[in-house]
C-alpha cells in the first residue's frame, strides 16, 4: 500500500502545473519574458528525482532467528 502511494505522489509531482493566474489585461499588447541560466551541463530535476526515488521503500528479506534451550534439572 505504501508503494501505490508513494507512486501516486511521485506522478502527481511529475505533472506539469498549469498557470492558474490568466491576464485580466484586455490590451493586445504581448510581452515575453525569457530567463535562462547556466547549470554548468547538471540538470538538479534528476537529483531530485532521485531522492524521491530514495524514499520509496524497500521489501527486506525475512529474518529468521533461531533460539534453543536447554533444560537442565539439578538432584
């Protein structure tokens, strides 16, 4: 169960957020703003990914713990 959550956390993530604000501007007039910035060739949207992936939890083989007694009697 913790891994279908999980799962659908990390699809919902993924989704692309649309842009809930919309220009009240009734103007034709369009601007268009470009920003780009240098990541010296490292794209930090895989490292994150992969820290998502961390917190997926692993199935753990069982452990199987084995425990004897002796019964001693003393006369």
């Amino acid at each position: 169960m913790k891994l279908l959550k999980t799962a659908a956390v990390l699809a919902a993530l993924a989704l692309p957020v649309a842009a809930s604000a919309q220009d009240s501007n009734t103007t034709d007039t369009t601007q268009t703003t470009t920003t780009t910035t240098e990541e010296r060739g490292f794209d930090w949207g895989w490292l994150g990914l992969l820290g998502l992936a961390g917190l997926i939890p692993r199935r753990q083989e069982p452990v199987h713990t084995v425990h004897t007694t002796t019964n001693t009697t003393r006369r």
